[in-house]
C-alpha cells in the first residue's frame, strides 16, 4: 500500500534531485490562479511520473465464493456455540464476500448460491437474538435471491415466526397458507412433507389464539441490544422551522457585513437547548479505513446488519435505499478505485472533494462551472441548502493566504485525483445517455482545477461526523469515535467564537445545531471550529486557528484571555446586576446594591431577590446532580434534558460567567445531544432504552 504522503515525498525528491525546486514555486505565488498552478504541475514530467495513482491491494475488495463459504462455515460454527455475536459478525463478512447478481434482477449463477445461504443463516441469528423486522428481512432477501426449493420451508416457517413475534398474526397465516399451498413444489420426501405441514398448522393453530413462538426476549433484548442500538430513529427537530428554510430554526435569520461575510444571527432570544438547525449533508464519505465496514457509506449510520455492494467487499449499506443510492450514484463512480482510494489514506478533504465529483459527470460539471462564471464572482448566494455544485464552489478556501508549500501539495492531490476520476472511475467521463466522450485537454484542466478549489473549501468547512460511545464507565467524554467527513451549506455559515453559544452533534450525515445557553436577539450564533477555551490557552487557539482557518480570533474569550477551566471558580456565585461581578452575600459591594427584593432601582436597574434566586439554584442544582448521573450512564429523555436546561437558565440569567458549574452543565447538555444523535454502546453494556 503506498500513501498519497508517499508519493508526494517521492515527487518532491525528484524536483530536488532536478534543481526544480524554486522553479516550481515560482508557479505558485499569490499571483498564481489555482487553475494556473495545477495546469502547470500536471505538465512536468515528474508529476507524471511520480503522482500516479497506486494499484491498491483488491484482495481487501475482491468478492469471492470460497471466500464467503469460508465465512458463512465460520458462522455455522459460532452459531451451534451459541456465540451469536461472533456468528453475526461472520455471516456479515460472508455477506460482503459473496458474488452478487446485482441490484437489477440481473441472471443468477452458480457462484451466487453462496449470498442467499449467507442472508439466510443471518436471518436464522437475528432471530434468536430476538431482532424479528431484521431476521424478516434477511429471510425475504434469501428467498428473492434463489434460496433452494428444497429448504424454503423453512424461510417460510420463520417469516411467520417473526410476523407473529411483531404481533402481525394474519400476516402470519397467509405465509403458511401459501407454504402449505407450495409443499408439493418444494421436492419433500413424504415423511418430511408430513413433518413440514405438522409444524405448519401448530404455527396456524397459535396465530389463531394470538399465541407467540418467540424465543424469550427480555435477556436477549438486553444481551445484544447493545450490537444493535445506533441511536434514535431521526435527530431532535427543528421546532419551529422557517417556510423558506425548514433546516433553520425561525429565530435565525441570515445577514451579512464585509467583516463578518454571511453569518447567523438570532432573530429572538433563544433558550438553551433549542434545535437551531437539523441539516443533511451537501456531500459525505466515511473514514477510508475499517469504517468503511461497519457504517453506512451513504448515511454514515453503523450498520449491525449491512447490505453489500454488488461487486467489491469493501462498501457496505444499511437499507435497500442507501444500497441504491449507493450503487447507482457515488459508489458507482468510486467502486472499481475504492481500494486505491484505501491505499491512498486521503485528508478528508481531498476524500469528499473526490465524492463531490464522483457524484457527477464531466459534461455536468462542466456546464455547472460555466454557468457560475458567466453570473460572476458576486453571484455567491445567501444560503443554498439544495445539493448543488455552486454552494460548493463558493466556500471560502482561502487561496491567497496559503503558503507555497500548501498550494504545491494541493496541486499534487488534485493531480493524483483526476487521474482516478478519468481513469478508474468510468461513469465520470460519461454524456448524459451513457456514452463514453472523448477527454481533451481543456477538460482535464477543468477538473484539476476546481479539485484544488474544493480541497482548499472544504478544508475550511467540513465537520467531522461522529459517534457517541457507552461503555462500562459510562459516555465517552471525547465526544465520540469519528466515523466520516462531511459538509453543509447552512452550518458553513457560522463563525467561530472560543466561547462558542452553539455546538452541533451527528445524526449520521445529518448535523442538529443547539443552543448551550442563553442568546438575546441580535447576538451571532457562534460555534467553535476546534478547541474552546476552558482547555487550551489563548496562544494556542490562535496558533491553531491561523494554521488552518487563517484568521486570528477576537472572541471575548481571547479579548480578555480568560482563564482554563482549572483555574476557574468551582462554585456559581450570583452577580451584580449592574456591574456583574460576584455578590459578597446579598449586595454588591462595588456599586453599593443590596438584592433583596425584585424593585428597579432610581438608574433604572432591575434587582432580583438574591435569597430567593439561591433557594431557586440549591434546587435546580440537585435535579442537575440527579439527571448527570443517569446522562453519564447513557440515558438521556425529555425530563433529564429539561433538569440540564432549568439548572443552565439560571445560572445564566444571576451567576458570574465564567465558572467550572456552568461549563459542567453545558457538558451534561452536549452529552444529551450526543446521546440524541448516532450512538453506540460497547459490549458488556447494558442500556434499558
């Protein structure tokens, strides 16, 4: 396996060994247009000879009938040992090895028979480990897929065996009606036939009386819900979303100021724990490596029970719908260069700006490329949430503030890339009715160039995708295992604050923003682009922020330096409502305020009971301790989230910011939010959800 790293070493020894150093840089000065730099990288020899695309190993995405038995007998074994777990695993990667006959009905050969076999033990395991919707499904794809005559019966046998687990008793019936309408197909033997409609009618005599044959569920449930748990079905909503852009709350609105270029900013005060945004992905891959195995490629959810690419064993689905989404657009383009692209080990975004165009064809992107130039640079829209080619476009990349070095490497990727596109994936370089065209020069140029476009944009802009994680010692305070890379239009818009009123969480590729405290209308919504300010020092915000966002932040955090978290109070205090510094018991020493009552001063002040406000906090503090520890553990519900929330509003409106309680609090909100979106519970982990 060869790296792109290892490659660009290769061809920048080569440039040394020439003396071609300087005379390369030359081309990539601030001057330089980005479609200038890499026409003139892609024409040196040494780009050709070095910036080649390596071979990959296929052996890791080759499919295989041999290989697949070898699974599938692995899985038999586990299963008679009662190891379902292991056995599940084995039958997935039987599944994955095995030839398919693809998505279109396509004819079924001899060295398809392993996949229906695989689907059908799968079914056998799912059921046993009480997952009844799976275990019909697999049971109903084994069966469409050309399980043998000879043993449908017994597919037949557990569809019905599920549909009466999941309480659908006449769908149940009407199963084994049809199976005992069938048996004189199915090449039985008399006394299996007669054992066959025994069975049969026991099942129809106990959907008669509403009986289940499940096995036991509550220590199944329990034992391997944790395989199974991803998260909720869908992420919190937006609750009252705008009519001309659902994704965004009605308390945002989108302005813009040549400063601050386009921003969000509350239309309303806003409470903590508002959904402000729910967005899907403008484009997403995930992670090039193993994850590539174990989440869905076209929603980035983990799939327990994947779905297999057609042809390589390496891509993987977690419905019908994403397989075919899957198939027919990006991994259609991407298939035959996946291993490539594994070998490769790309930054994220040089991966998605790779999907973005693999997505597409030439004669498209051409055309949309040709249409933003003719509008003109100040055609940039305010906010398109639409998968279109012109959001992408106009992310800021900041091209002229990058260094030489950056801008060489850049190119480079972009070379290594188009090759791929004309090269190994062939749908890319397709008209519109499927027919090959002929690549010219222009066109190789066309896409080199808007690669470093979007590589240098989305490196600006993407978000990392991740997973929450539950073990034994309760939630992850990483915030997660990170499972892809992804993009959005409206998220893109917000900008950064070391003290960030926002934070977003994953939903597979759908990203929910929140609010962690209180926002008055007016105020920007922020968020943070890497690390906050309770846990790196303002030198090395900066630092970071310049190498990779190039902006240095002037955020109140960083204005005032503030403290790290350690160093900051442990206990709330109550504030001054003038001049809001701590109280010493009930009055402000400063400004010579006692707060003892909720009277407006002669200056206007409104003054609060500072008792009563304490007894409010002492409260509210003990549901907060009560709800944390159940939100440690990995329960979150509406009454956990609005003990966080009531506890976060006071400390808002009356105590001194910032302090080590309040940082607790929004902590336990994130957590929640986390929990809310894709999460996974690690073995011996045991979630009563």
């Amino acid at each position: 396996m060869t790296s792109f790293k290892e490659l660009y070493t290769k061809f920048r020894g080569l440039l040394q060994e020439s003396w071609l150093t300087n005379d390369v840089a030359a081309h990539f000065g601030p001057t330089a247009t980005l479609d200038s730099m890499f026409r003139y990288l892609w024409s040196r020899p040494e780009a050709q000879q070095e910036l080649v695309p390596p071979p990959g190993n296929n052996r890791i995405s080759r499919k295989g009938a041999s290989e697949a038995e070898k699974f599938r007998n692995e899985g038999n074994r586990l299963y008679r040992e009662k190891k379902l777990d292991q056995a599940l695993l084995a039958y997935n990667y039987s599944i994955l090895a095995a030839p398919h006959p693809g998505l279109e009905g396509e004819a079924k050969e001899p060295q398809h028979e392993g996949l229906p076999l695989a689907f059908a033990n799968r079914s056998a395991v799912l059921y046993e480990m009480t997952r009844y919707k799976e275990a019909l499904a697999d049971a109903e794809r084994a069966l469409s897929l050309g399980y043998p005559p000879s043993k449908r019966h017994r597919l037949h046998e557990r569809r019905a065996k599920c549909l009466q687990a999941m309480g659908k008793m006449e769908e149940a019936k009407a199963v084994l009606e049809d199976t005992l309408s069938a048996l004189a197909t199915m090449s039985l033997d008399d006394k299996e036939a007669t054992t066959v409609r025994k069975n049969i009618t026991n099942l129809k005599t106990k959907c008669d009386s509403k009986q289940s044959v499940a096995p036991s569920s509550s220590s199944s449930t329990l034992r391997y819900q944790y395989i199974f748990y991803t998260g909720p079905k869908r992420p919190p909503s937006v609750s009252h979303p705008r009519p001309d852009l659902p994704c965004l709350s009605d308390a945002i609105s989108i302005q813009y100021t040549p400063i601050r270029g386009r921003h969000l900013v509350a239309a309303r005060d806003i409470e903590p724990g508002e959904v402000l945004v729910q967005e899907d992905a403008l484009t997403a891959t995930v992670r090039l490596d193993s994850t590539l195995r174990s989440h869905c490629s076209t929603c980035l959810r983990r799939c327990p029970a994947p779905l297999p690419c057609p042809t390589c064993s390496l891509m993987v689905f977690c419905s019908e719908d994403c397989q075919r989404n899957g198939v027919q657009g990006f991994h259609g383009a991407e298939c035959a260069a996946l291993a490539t692209l594994v070998s490769l080990q790309l930054d994220p975004a040089a991966a998605l700006a790779l999907r973005v165009l693999s997505s597409t064809t030439l004669p498209a992107i051409s055309t949309k490329v040709s249409t933003i130039l003719k509008e003109g640079s100040g055609s940039r829209p305010l906010l398109n949430t639409e998968r279109d080619y012109q959001t992408l476009y106009h992310l800021e990349g900041h091209a002229t503030a990058r260094t030489e070095s950056q801008l060489q490497e850049t190119a480079a990727v972009a070379c290594v890339l188009t090759r791929i596109l004309f090269e190994s994936c062939p749908s890319f370089s397709k008209d519109d009715v499927g027919q090959s065209i002929d690549i010219t020069e222009n066109d190789i140029m066309l896409v080199g160039g808007q690669l470093m476009r979007l590589i240098l944009g989305l490196e600006c802009n993407i978000h990392l995708t991740k997973e929450a994680e539950v073990g034994a010692s309760g939630l992850d305070k990483g915030r997660g295992r990170e499972v892809g890379w992804s993009v959005y239009a409206a998220l893109s818009l917000i900008n950064h604050s070391c003290v960030p009123n926002t934070l977003s969480s994953s939903h597979g590729k759908v990203k929910f923003l929140y609010s962690i405290n209180v926002i008055p209308k007016g105020a920007e919504i922020t968020d943070s682009y890497g690390e906050r300010y309770v846990s790196h020092t303002r030198t090395e915000r900066r630092t970071t922020l310049q190498q990779h966002y190039y902006f240095c932040c002037g955020c109140a955090a960083c204005q005032a330096d503030w403290p790290l978290y350690k160093d900051l109070p442990e206990k709330p205090s109550l504030r001054c409502p003038s001049c809001f510094q701590a109280l010493s018991g009930l009055t402000c020493l400063m400004c010579d305020l006692t707060c003892t009552s909720k009277a407006k001063t002669t200056t206007g002040i409104q003054l609060y009971d500072a008792s009563d406000v304490q007894t409010q906090l002492n409260k509210a503090w003990r549901d907060f301790v009560k709800a944390s520890i159940q939100i440690q553990k990995g329960y979150v519900s509406p009454d956990l989230v609005e003990a966080v929330v009531a506890l976060l509003k006071v400390l808002d409106r009356y105590t001194v910011y910032p302090s080590q309680a309040y940082i607790n609090v929004q902590e336990a909100l994130m957590a929640c939010f986390d929990l809310m979106g894709s999460a996974r519970f690690l073995p011996q982990t045991v979630n009563k959800k």
